[in-house]
C-alpha cells in the first residue's frame, strides 16, 4: 500500500474524516458540510429552548 508506517496511515485516515464531515457537500441537506449542518441543527435548538424559556 501507499502508507509505510502507521502514523501515515492515521494522518491519511484524520484527513479522510475532516474532509467527509468538513468539506464534502450533501445535496439532500442543502449543499452544505454534514458538520454545518448539525451546528445549524444545535443552533436551532438552543434557539427554540431560549424562546421556550422566555414565553414562559
């Protein structure tokens, strides 16, 4: 294989795993990261509890 040692294949490995959450788009959710879509998924909720909180 490409990797000699086993350092190279972890580095190869954490730059897959950034570039799958952080730089891949999905269509399906919007064209955007699936890393940007759960900050935008726990944005949202925070939001909703904050205004849950003041109508109460």
């Amino acid at each position: 294989g490409p990797w000699k040692t086993r350092e190279a294949v972890e580095l190869a490995t954490l730059q897959w795993v950034h570039w799958f959450n952080h730089v891949r788009l999905l269509t399906p959710i919007g064209g955007i990261p699936p890393a940007e879509a759960e900050a935008n998924y726990w944005r949202q909720l925070a939001d909703s509890n904050t205004l849950a909180e003041v109508s109460t």
